[in-house]
C-alpha cells in the first residue's frame, strides 16, 4: 500500500523554515532605496506608453533615472566598504 501526501501537507511541512531571516530582512532594507527608485522609473515610463512624452514627462523620467542610479551607487559604495555582509 502506498501512502498518499497532498500537496497541502508538503508544502506546509516547512513552514517555519520558509520565512525570511534576520539577514535578509536587512539586505531586503538595505536595497529598498533601489527597488523603489526603480518602481518609480517603471511608473513614470508606462505613464508615457500610449502617448507622446511631454516635456514634464521627459523630466519625470530623467529624474527618476538619476535616483535610480544614485541608489544603485549608493549601494555598491556600502557594499564595497564592507556594509553587505
């Protein structure tokens, strides 16, 4: 006789080890500035898909870009001073 296990039960079996730890808590932290710079340049180019660009759009965009960029900068600078573990 074979045992049969739902999906249900294997999946679950691992519930506590599923959530994220202290350490990637932080990294997740540590990278937000970037994910939300990056969201905001997402935003600001789909805004513009069905349209012809305005001047205040193209700025939008630029300037979302720049952020992005500086966030990104940011990160590696912490990283490279020793900050991500």
């Amino acid at each position: 006789m074979e045992h049969i296990v739902t999906v249900q039960d294997a999946v679950t079996a691992f519930d506590d080890f599923m959530e994220p730890t202290n350490a990637e808590l932080d990294a997740i932290e540590r990278e937000m500035p970037a994910i939300l710079a990056g969201v905001e340049l997402l935003d600001a180019q789909i805004i513009t898909m069905d349209r012809t660009p305005t001047e205040l759009d193209i700025r939008r965009i630029r300037r979302a870009r720049r952020r992005l960029l500086a966030a990104l900068a940011n990160q590696a600078a912490d990283a490279h001073r020793g900050g991500v573990a």
